[in-house]
C-alpha cells in the first residue's frame, strides 16, 4: 500500500462517520446498551416502607436503657417510598462504622435505620431534602453512618423520592467512603472547571465575533453549569447563597427547566430550521420546560418533560439528518459541512445521554445500572466540547467566507456595479505618477453629483433611487472610451478618469456629453424623471501631493457648478480655494457671533415696507437680517446665510433674527404708532419642521407682549416641497399660534397648490425673476395674471416683490396686483429710520421728503 493509500484510508473513514449520524449514535448507544444489558450487582431486597418504620418504632421503643434515645425520621406522606433491606449485613462486625448511601445524587431523601450488637437503634436522614451538613460525610451522594457491630435485625434503607426510586444503595467502610467521597469532589470539581473554561471561551468567541450560535453557545453553557450544580450537589455543597434544602424540589426543577430552552436555543440559532419546523421545535421546547417546572409540585411533570424531551429529540435527529446527508454540498445554513458534523456529534451525546437517563426515570424501581445516573451529565460534557468545535469551525469557515466576499467585492460597488472608492483612489494615485512622469500629458477628472437624486428618493422610494443610481452607472459606462474609467466614490458621487494626455477641452466636452445623456427622460414604474447633474472637473498635475487635495478641488468645482444653477460642469480654479477658505472662516467668525451675548453678536435688522400699488400705504414690513462684522462692515443676509446653512446653524441664525424681531414691534407697538401694520420674519427651509422655533415663537411673543397678529412668517416656495407627517403636524401647531403665514418666492420653483390651500396664507410674495420681465416678457406677465388670480381664489394678498422702476410698478398694477416691495417703492432701511419713515407717512409727508437709507435689500 502507498503512502497515499494509507492516508486516504483514514479521512475516507472520517468522512463516513461524520457523515452518517447512525455511527455517531451507535458508537454512543455501543457503551450504555452494554451497561444496560450487563449483569447487574446483587440489590438489596426491596419492600415496603411501612412495615419497617413499625419494627424499628418498636425497637426504639424497648431498647435497653443506657442506648440514646432516638426518633424514627417521618417519611412524607407526599412522596412514594420504598424500602431496602441489607440483609447481608445482618450481624455483621466490622473495624470501623459502615456509611449506607445511594448512588442516586438526586435523590430526595434516604432514611436508613440500623440496630447495634448491643440493641441498641441508630437512626439517620440525608439527601437533597434535607441540610446538606447533616450528612455523615461530606459527599455528593446522600449517606448514613451505621455502627461497625450490627445487631440481629437487617440494617434497612428507605427512599422516599417523587422522580423514581432506585435500588442504588450500598455499603461502605467509613474510610473508603471518605477516600471515594474525596475522589468524587475532585471528579466534579474537574468537571465544573471545565464547563466554566468552556464558558469563558464561548464568551469570548461572542465578544470577538457575534453571532446568533455564539450568544446560544455562552446561554446553553450558563444554564447548564446551573443545572449540573444542582443536580450534582455542587451548589449546596459550594455555594451558601443557594436556596435551602426546602426549595430542593423547585430548584431542581428550575435548573432542568431552563437547561431544556438553552439547548433549544442552541439547535435552533445553529440548524435554523424553516419557519413551521421551528414553531414545532419551539412549541416542544415550551411544553418540555413546563413540564419539568410542574415536577416541583407534581408527580407526573418530570416523566411527562422526559418524554416530550424524547419526542423533541427525535424530530432534531431528523432534522440533522436531512442536513447532513442532504444532496447539497453546502446544506448547512452555517456554510461548514464539518462544524455541522461536530454539532451532530455534541447533540447527539446530549440527547442519549438525556434518553438513558429519562429511561431510567421512567422505570420506576427497575433496575438499572447506576452509570445511567449520570449519562445526562456526561453527554452534556460531551456536547459542550463537540459545540466548541463546531462553534470554532463556523467561526473559521465565516471568516473565509467573508474574506473571499471582501476579495471579490474590493474593487466593485454592489449597488451599481462600478469599481469602489479604493479602485479609485488607487488609479488617481497611478495617474499622479504618470503625470511625475509626464508633466505635458495630464489626467483629467470628473467628480458628479446627482442633484435631484433627493427628490428621486422622495418620489420613487429609496429602492427607486438606488435603481436610479444604478441606471446613471450603466449609462455613463456606455460612454466610456478605451483607457477610461469610472467608479462611485461615495453616496450620488461618481468619478470619471479620462486617459492621460487627454486635451482640457475634452474634459468639457465629456461633461456636456454626460448632461445632455442625463437631461433625456427616464421611465421608473409610474415615474418621469429628468436627472440633472453638476460635475467637477480638475487636471492632475504632478503638483498634487495626496489623492484628497484632488477630490477636495474636484468637490470645491463642483459646489460651484450647484451654486450656479446645477446641471453645468465647472473646472477647478485656484481661486475657489481661496474663496472655501474665506468661507470658512466666516463660518467659524458666525459661530463665534452666535455664541457671544445678544448685544455683542453684531446682528441687526433692517426693514423693508411692502406699500399698496394706488396710494403707497405702508401694508407691513419685511425684517432684514444684518450683521455688523468686526472687519468686513454691515454683511446683508446673501452674504453669510449660505454659510449658515453649511454649517449648520441656520436655526440658531433664525432664533437670534426673531428675537429681534419680537423687540422691535414691543418697542414700535409701546410707542402707539404700529398698528394694523405687520413685520414679518422669513424662515430658511431647514427651519421648517423645527419644534424648537415654535417654543421660541411662544416664549418671544409672551416675553414681549406682542399680539401674535401682528407677527408673519415667510416659508419660502421650495419648503413646501416637504411633505412627512412630522412636517405636515409643525405646520398645523404654527398655524394655531394665530401667527399668518406668507409664502416667499411663488412662480419661480414648482409649488404644490394642495399646501397653499392646506395652509392657509395670508399673502404670497412673486419671485422677484418675475419682476424683471414684467414690463416686457408675456411668458411673466402671464405668470402674475396667474398669480394674482390663485391669489383672489385662496383670498390671499399678491404681492410684487423686486420692483426697481415705475414701469415695472405699474404695470404689475395693470396686472392687479395690489401690493408691492422693492427699491424704487421703500428700501430696507435701518429701525430708526423705519421709524422716521413711518412718522413722515403719518404725517402725511410727501413720499419726496422721506429720507431714504443707502442700505439695499440685494
């Protein structure tokens, strides 16, 4: 034979026995069916408790006179008994005191009754019902002292137990106990080390890696080094805070009760069973613990948990038969053939063991032999170890797994199926080489970003995004040419990386390729959507040293490309570095201002009236956020909020803005001469659903004792976009404050008629575009005449914003329009000149006396 042959032979007959349960149970059944068929050692004869509590009453009763007195112990009424006569020991003489015991260590009570040679009685009681300290020696299994000259009537054993009586006692030398007893804690402590390690090493393959197997692993372990401490009288032995010798029967029923789900729970989160096999296993589980927990008040619950046990365990055998000889090479959920072969083997154990001893149990008195009292146990060893295999090799086999997935998955994106960010990153730095290399034949880059993918989302659902997202990458692969790539560096972001030695020009002829694909419709179920884009383009040079100061221009291009409108490409410019860089430091100058106290933040307001068209009476006026910075002089709004909004902190900007406003109408509204006129406050959209601006709102007007009419807030067009719950209940709770709403910015986005008749406004405002055009395009004149009329059918006030002439003034007024705001009416103007303003019109001043502030709104 080879030395191939001879190392085939082996794993052939390793694979055939893990292949087949039928060799694992048999080699398991081989030991336990020879023990149970054996010739058994010679039991004593059993009979029926009663008689012999009357003999020995009697006996106690007529003892002679110098014996100690002593009381027969009771048998409860509530347990069966039985009694074991040690006929063999009738008159017997020994060196030393015999210890009578039983090898049942869960045995309830043992009363054992013995006479001396001189007549006298000795009576004694232990076991699981009883202090553990009463026993003679200090050992697992419960035991009695009798005197080493025994008289002429039989020392007699009685079991009371509601489990199952077994003729398991037997006769020792009092030092060979104690040497045994000793042997038996040494034995035990060894097992209960080793299912603690077995424990501490599931914890840790828990905290390593988490898996639903590795916490069913750490609860099984933990449940049942509770139930070996209990049923192998490790607790009451070891353990003082364990519950006393009166609960004995519940906490034994509580330890196999709770065993049962861990092992439950361990099949299931392993073999993951289909859904009605697993209600079954489940509903098995249920009925097998219960039955178990009613042991500890009835007589029948522990053979009816033994036999469902049994029922269960044959239904799990099935099921891990089918896994393991299932046609597929992988039928195992876990992906490991050979940890579900190991997980076979451990249940496997497990389950006999428990089987032998249910057998046993349910044999009531037979005789047995006494290896089965502790099969249980020993298959739960057995089990332990064969899981921690098991739960070793599906960790290994996971962990191949997810190499293999991260090998094959690290150059690809899963949802669109480009290459990855890493690719990218790795061709960007191979193209700053080349251009090391070659400083006349630049790369060239371009960063896109969807700009409408959020609307997509909102309108087609996520999935309907992603599949969006998907489709732009197949599109733009197809205009792929060769030496180009193109991957999704990151959420709607995709990068494109022309072939070096690519001419600028033709950077911008791709890009408005790409946007004119883009711009064609495209069909998602019952959606329409036209996609646009803004794209950033920039040429690496050699003096780009990272792969980020790349990106970060690419990115600064194409924030410039949305700023300008969107749907355009942009190419990267030094200058945009230095504008991020100022805006930066504005961003962190409005922080600062933000934090510092109201009067030291700089910010201010201006005001802008809104006047009738026929007669210019002031309607309101329009507050006007400034601030006075330290080294650029008074910024307007357009300066800094788009800053705010990037950073985030455009509610705090909000916040500062309408506590301003709240003091101005208090002071204007103490001086009697603001009265029927309105201010208004706009609101950015990111304020809109904000639940702290509406307790602000509250908290300003009481501070302020301002009427809550005399208040509007302005919620531009593009807000109305947003229509969640959440939003929707903000809009309902800011209504009934009795604060008017005005809608800022109608007729240049798209507004949902629904809000506006939903919300109820007072007045909507015409973009200012509008105005523009008034005087001679039709397309806007046809606009206002739109306008005017949605106005007169929500009764809402049109007002023209942006009038800088009179021609554009009256002709909005031809219109019907009958309200307007702009330069040429009234510019924004400090409060104090507000004020005089306001007075003069009082006054009835001509509008040519009014001193006007240099101060504008745009």
């Amino acid at each position: 034979m080879s030395n191939s042959e001879r190392t085939r032979l082996p794993r052939r007959w390793s694979d055939a026995f893990c292949r087949s349960p039928v060799l694992i149970l048999a080699l398991w059944f081989l030991p336990l069916l020879f023990a149970a068929v054996a010739p058994v050692a010679a039991c004593p004869v059993a009979g029926p408790a009663a008689p012999w509590i009357e003999r020995y009453q009697r006996l106690a009763a007529n003892q002679p006179e110098h014996c100690t007195p002593v009381a027969i112990p009771a048998v409860p009424a509530s347990s069966p008994s039985r009694a074991f006569a040690l006929a063999h020991l009738d008159g017997a003489m020994q060196a030393e005191p015999g210890i009578v015991y039983s090898r049942d260590n869960i045995v309830e009570r043992l009363i054992v009754l013995a006479e001396d040679a001189a007549g006298c009685v000795h009576a004694g009681a232990a076991g699981r019902g009883l202090p553990f300290a009463e026993r003679a020696v200090l050992s697992p299994l419960a035991n009695v002292r009798i005197p080493a000259a025994l008289g002429a009537t039989p020392p007699v054993a009685i079991v009371a137990d509601t489990k199952a009586i077994r003729p398991w006692i037997e006769h020792r030398a009092e030092s060979e106990f104690r040497t045994a007893a000793a042997r038996h804690w040494m034995l035990l402590g060894g097992y209960a080390a080793v299912l603690a390690v077995l424990l501490l090493v599931g914890i840790g393959f828990l905290l390593w890696q988490p898996s639903g197997f590795a916490l069913a692993y750490v609860v099984y372990l933990a449940t049942l080094q509770v139930y070996q401490l209990q049923a192998l009288g490790l607790g009451p032995a070891w353990l003082p805070f364990w519950p006393g010798p009166e609960h004995a029967r519940l906490t034994q029923a509580l330890a196999i009760a709770l065993v049962v789900p861990g092992i439950g729970a361990a099949v299931l989160a392993f073999l993951r069973p289909e859904r009605g096999l697993r209600r079954i296993i489940i509903t098995g589980i249920a009925i097998t613990s219960v039955a178990f927990l009613a042991a500890a008040w009835t007589t029948w619950g522990y053979r009816v948990g033994a036999l469902s046990l049994a029922m269960l365990a044959i239904l799990v055998l099935m099921l891990l038969s089918q896994r393991l000889l299932g046609d597929a090479p992988d039928s195992a959920p876990t992906g490991s053939r050979a940890a579900l072969r190991w997980f076979a083997a451990g249940i496997g154990a497990s389950m006999i063991g428990g089987g032998l001893q249910a057998v046993s149990i349910l044999g009531m008195g037979a005789g047995t032999p006494d290896v089965l009292a502790v099969a249980f146990a020993i298959g739960n060893l057995v089990e332990s170890l064969c899981w921690l295999i098991a739960l070793a090799l599906h960790f290994r086999a996971g962990h191949l797994a997810d190499r293999q997935r991260l090998w094959a998955a690290a150059y690809r994106d899963s949802l669109t199926g480009l290459h990855n960010r890493r690719w990218l990153r790795e061709q960007i730095e191979q193209a700053m080489r080349a251009a090391e290399r070659q400083p006349m034949a630049p790369s060239q880059l371009l960063l896109l970003n969807l700009d409408n993918l959020r609307t997509v989302n909102t309108g087609c659902g996520q999935p309907g995004g992603d599949d969006v997202l998907a489709s732009v990458g197949k599109t733009l692969t197809g205009l792929l040419e060769h030496g180009e790539s193109i991957g999704r560096f990151g959420g709607d972001e995709l990068v494109l990386l022309l072939r070096p030695g690519q001419d600028a020009c033709v950077a911008e002829g791709r890009a408005a390729s790409i946007l004119a694909k883009l711009a064609q419709p495209l069909r998602r179920g019952d959606c329409v959507l036209r996609l646009r884009a803004s794209i950033g383009i920039v040429g690496i040079h050699a003096g780009y040293p990272r792969v980020d100061d790349i990106i970060a221009d690419a990115a600064l291009a194409q924030a410039a490309a949305r700023r300008a409108g969107g749907h355009r490409a942009v190419r990267f410019v030094p200058a945009m570095r230095r504008a991020s860089a100022a805006a930066e430091q504005l961003r962190g100058e409005l922080k600062t201002a933000l934090a510092s106290p109201p009067e030291q933040d700089g910010f201010l307001l201006h005001f802008q009236p809104v006047l009738a068209l026929d007669d210019g009476r002031p309607l309101g006026v329009e507050a006007l956020l400034r601030w006075q910075h330290p080294r650029r002089g008074l910024l307007k709004a357009a300066q800094f909020v788009h800053v705010a909004a990037a950073a985030g902190i455009s509610r705090e900007l909000g916040h500062r803005a309408l506590r301003l406003a709240c003091a101005a109408l208090r002071r204007w509204q103490q001086q009697r001469w603001f009265c029927g006129e309105y201010l208004s406050i706009n609101l950015a959209t990111e304020q809109v659903g904000d639940e702290a601006l509406l307790t602000e709102i509250k908290q300003a007007v009481e501070r302020e004792g301002i009427e809550p009419y005399m208040l509007r807030l302005e919620l531009p067009a593009a807000s109305l976009a947003e229509t969640s719950a959440a939003v929707d209940a903000w809009r309902e709770r800011l209504a009934g404050q009795q604060i008017l709403l005005l809608l800022d910015g109608f007729g240049a986005t798209h507004t949902p008629l629904a809000a506006l008749a939903d919300l109820a406004f007072d007045s909507f405002k015409l973009d200012p575009v509008l105005a523009a055009g008034v005087a001679s395009q039709g397309r806007a004149q046809s606009l206002v005449q739109a306008g005017v009329a949605l106005g007169e059918q929500f009764g809402c006030l049109v007002i023209a914003k942006g009038i800088e002439s009179q021609a554009q003034a009256d002709q909005f007024h031809r219109l019907g329009c009958q309200y307007g705001q702009g330069n040429h009416l009234a510019p924004a103007m400090s409060a104090d000149d507000l004020e005089a303003w306001m007075r003069l019109w009082r006054d009835q001043c001509p509008r040519d006396d009014v001193p006007m502030s240099e101060t504008r709104i745009h």
